[in-house]
C-alpha cells in the first residue's frame, strides 16, 4: 500500500486525478500538469473527454494551445474509466452542486463520485472536494461513506475541504495566484491538501476544519448576494425618486473607508451567486433558523429580469410602439463581461419573458453565439453587423464584451435601454433617444449621446 506524504507531495512522487473537466476541474488538472504532477483528468461525459484528448478546450481560460502542451509532454491523461482512479494518491472532486426545483442541495452528483472513489480508490489516498456545497458536507458524505467502506481516517485516507474560487473570464485572477482556503477532517488531512495545493497555488490559506472552509466559500458567495440584491432596490428607488442611481454610487465611492461599491443590473448569473445562498439557507433552516437577509436578497435579485423586461414595456410605450411585434436586440448573453459563460444568465430570462409578450427577440453575442431554451430549441447570434442595430424598435444593453464597439452601437441604435450604465453619461450631442435603469425610467427616456 503506497500512502500520501508530504515528502512525496513535495517530490512530485504522487499522481492526481481529477473528477470533473468542467470551469473548475480543467484549469487545476492543467495547473498540476504544468508543474510536473502526472494527472488524471476524469470525467463521465465521454463527448468531453474526446474532444479534450484531441486539444479542444471547451473552456475558455484554458486555451486549445494550453491543453494541448500538457497532452503532449504526457503529464496530463484524459479518461471516463473510473478504474483510473486506483493509480491515483490523491482525488480531487469538482463537480457541480446545483438546486433542485424545490431550492434544497441536489448532492447527486458528489454522492456519485465518492461512491465511484469508494470502489475505486486505493488505502492512503488523499480526498479533497472542491464543489461549493453546505458545511458538514464533506464529513457527513464523504467520511462517512469512505468509513463505511471500512477506510480509516488518517490511515487510509485523508479528506479536505477546499472551495473553487474560479472567476470565468478573469485575466488577472486565474487558478494559480487566487488565494485557496483549505480544511481537512483531521490535522494530517490539512497538513496534505496544504502541501498538495501549495505547489501550483501561490497562497494557501488553512482552517482549522472542513467546516470552516466549506462555510468561508457561501460566506463569500452570500455577502456578494446580499449587496447586489440591495444596489438593485436602491436602482428601482432611485427610479421613483428621480435621482441618478449611477450618479450617487460614483459620489458615494469618493468615500475612502466604509463603502464598497456594487452597481446594479439585470439580475445575477453564472453557477456561484444564484445558488450559493441558498445552500446556505437549507442549511440555516435545519438547524432551525431563518436566514431572512438570504431569503429577501434572492427574492430581489431574481425578480430584476422582469423587472428589465417591464423598463422595456414601458421604454417602448414612451415612443408609441407595442411590445407585441416590437422587434428587440438583446446585446450580450453571458452573465459577465468577457465570458462565454450562460449559467444561470439573467438574460436567456429576458429572452423568454420578451418573446412571451410577442416580441421577435433576437440578441448578438460573438462570445456566447449560442443558446438552448427551456423548450429544447437552439437559439443563435446574429453577426455583429453594426450597421443591423438600426433595424431594431429597441436594443437592449444587458453585457459589455471588449470585442463591442460602444460608440458603433450608439451611434446605429435609433432606441436603446442601458441596463448596466455602458453608454454612460456624454450628453455633448444628443440625436437618439435611450433609457437606462435606475435613472427615471418610468419619465420620458432620456437621448442617446453622438459619439
């Protein structure tokens, strides 16, 4: 029996595998690669894996040249048998933890892998999971289950916590320089996921216990959640009190202590605000209490899509045009500036919720080009054709991508509502008519600036 040290952690004596090619399991499997650990790279989507194996990366932080130098110097292996996993010394899990319908953990997807690690797995083996989830998790899934299967802990196996930190898109934030908490079960668990991570990560941040860094990640997630949730009611009060929403955040921010900034939108997206809280909620409500700032902040920032699809209603009826016929230009898809990323984004809701009101919806996006609805229908990008905008009744900002020209698209939008401020405020020479939220949206839109 070969068990996990810290003296082969630091040799580069061990081999990794990975459970989980998605966002997160992709550029860590690449990290460990690119610094002399063999990896493995599993997954169940047999899809995936092949076009992985070929160099084709799906992610866009890792690129196809990326991928496929760690293929070629051997370090990185890419398989959907789960027997692989027996050559591993340490496992790491990231796989996703999304929400049933009725808002409570679906755990299926970590309950599967550690049975496949359980029947899999050798006696030493390190576990660290890596999928946001409710504290307790990783003693009450993956403890138990591998005691159960006989494993004694700090023996013949060793568990961690370490919560994924991955900001899709993020140039100067990637895997290697983000801070990464970790917690293990027992002290020789901390100490290995510490050494194992500390050699592709710059900073390794260790907690006393698993359910420390399980907690420090909702924490994280929750107080994002929160703060969103309370710009966004401060947008749609400024609207009913006439004042600048974008204005007053820019003078509060003057503020050298005290302040944080946030600024309001379309709703949230992507897999970590939108779900996150609540996780922690479910939790809260087992132990007998009510989260309500939780509960209220995922109430608000839920309700922004339609609340973005009424300022359409009405930025249309303010030039004496319909909803239903109006033909609408959503501009940008992804949840965030620079991404491919459509987890969760507020704007495939508008899409919907607009054609529901009898618009011809379409939307550009040369990042996310396509789209499936909830009815199983794909759904693409128009060419970004500057020249088009005119054809439009409206064209809706929701997402600013750096390949947008936004002096092109003011400059051939004949009406426009602003949902994030990306026009900003250049009023020099006015020709177009344009609203934005939190900016007096139910009064007469104000003019598109010439640029």
């Amino acid at each position: 029996m070969r068990i996990i040290s810290k003296e082969k952690i630091l040799k580069k004596e061990v081999k990794i595998a990975i459970m989980g090619m998605g966002y997160v399991g992709l550029p860590l499997a690449v990290s460990f690669a690119k610094n002399g650990f063999e990896t493995i790279g599993y997954d169940v989507n047999s899809k995936k894996i092949n076009n992985l194996s070929q160099g084709i990366s799906d992610i866009e932080d890792i690129s196809d040249e990326t991928l496929r130098a760690r293929l070629e110097d051997g370090k990185l292996q890419l398989t959907t048998n789960p027997n692989s996993l027996l050559d591993a010394d340490a496992i790491i899990i990231c796989v996703p933890t999304p929400l049933t319908k009725s808002m409570e953990p679906d755990m299926r997807y970590i309950e599967v892998a550690v049975d496949t690690i359980k029947k899999n797995a050798k006696k030493g083996v390190l576990i660290s999971l890596e999928s946001t989830t409710y504290p307790g998790t990783t003693r009450e899934i993956i403890g138990a289950a591998m005691e159960e299967e006989g494993f004694v802990l700090g023996t013949d196996f060793f568990a961690c916590y370490s919560p994924e930190r991955v900001d899709p898109g993020n140039k100067i934030f990637q895997t290697e320089n983000t801070p990464k908490v970790v917690g293990g079960l027992d002290s020789a668990s901390k100490e290995l996921g510490e050494t194992l991570y500390s050699q592709v990560i710059r900073e390794v941040v260790a907690v006393n216990s698993t359910e420390v860094a399980e907690m420090s990640k909702l924490l994280e997630n929750t107080f994002r959640s929160i703060n969103i949730a309370f710009i966004n009611e401060m947008a749609l009060l400024c609207e009913k009190l006439g004042i600048d929403i974008w204005e007053t955040i820019e003078a509060s921010s003057t503020k050298p202590f005290g302040f944080m900034k946030f600024t309001p939108g379309p709703g949230i997206g992507g897999h970590c605000i939108p779900l996150d809280p609540m996780y922690l909620s479910w939790k809260a409500k087992s132990k007998n209490f009510y989260s309500r700032f939780i509960e209220l902040a995922h109430e608000i920032n839920h309700l922004m899509p339609e609340k973005m699809t009424e300022h359409v209603v009405e930025t249309l009826n303010e030039h004496r045009k319909s909803i239903n016929g109006s033909h609408i230009l959503l501009v940008g898809m992804a949840y965030k500036e620079n991404s491919n990323d459509l987890r969760e984004s507020p704007g495939l809701q508008i899409f919907e919720l607009l054609r529901k009101r009898g618009a011809s919806v379409s939307f550009c996006d040369p990042k996310a080009p396509r789209f499936i609805d909830n009815q199983g229908d794909s759904h693409y990008s128009i060419p970004l054709n500057y020249d088009d905008f005119s054809s439009y009744d409206l064209v809706v900002l929701l997402t600013k991508h750096d390949v947008f020209d936004i002096a092109k698209i003011g400059e051939n939008s004949t009406l426009i509502l602003d949902t994030k401020d990306i026009l900003k405020d250049s009023y020099e020479e006015k020709k177009r008519t344009y609203g934005k939220i939190g900016n007096q949206m139910n009064q007469k839109s104000q003019e598109v600036p010439s640029y």
